[in-house]
C-alpha cells in the first residue's frame, strides 16, 4: 500500500477516533511476503489493534491501536511471539524455528 494511503488512513482513524494511537516497529528479520501475511494475520486479531501494515523492504511494521485496549509493549511482545524482532525485543526462538524456510535469514542471527 503505498505511503498516501498510509497517511489518509491514519488521518482517518485519527478524526474519527481521538484514541486510535499509531506505533511503527522496526524488525530486521522480515524478508519476504509471507512475513508481511504472518504478521498481519497475527497481529489482527489481537485486542485493541485497527490496521496492521507490513513495509518488507523497509522492515517496518505499522500498527494502529486502540490505547485504552493495547499498549506499545504489548504489541512489540505479540510481534516476538510471532518469531520476528520488534525493535529492541529479541525474537521468540520456538516461534522462529516454527516459520517458514523463506522467511528465515540465510544466517543465524
């Protein structure tokens, strides 16, 4: 999606909800789209989370977030749940080993 959208979207949710708080992480293991999808997918479903956007060659993941819901924190500890970095948190290592081959670096990190 490109940033544009990005940026309407969150004015969007920004007007239409004065609680809707937006949470960029960076996450140097995402390499692929099934990354992009697993994350998605992942994150989604969890209390409290709008919209959930992957940049693979940015390693970015942009959340929206209900603050009375979920908290930054939070969201970074589900994205390690996941098997990917979330900024400063290290990745689940069970989660990891569980993903797929093409969304695991070619070496060990």
């Amino acid at each position: 999606m490109p940033l544009f959208l990005f940026l309407i979207l969150i004015l969007w949710l920004n007007t239409a909800s004065a609680q809707v708080d937006t949470l960029f992480v960076q996450s140097k293991n995402i390499v692929c789209q099934t990354c992009r999808r697993t994350i998605i997918r992942g994150l989604s479903t969890r209390k409290g989370i709008r919209f959930v956007e992957v940049d693979v060659p940015q390693k970015t993941i942009m959340v929206l977030y209900r603050r009375e819901k979920t908290q930054p924190e939070q969201i970074r500890k589900a994205i390690t749940q996941l098997g990917y970095d979330a900024d400063t948190l290290p990745r689940d290592s069970q989660a990891y080993e569980r993903l797929p081959a093409c969304c695991k670096l070619s070496k060990p990190h």
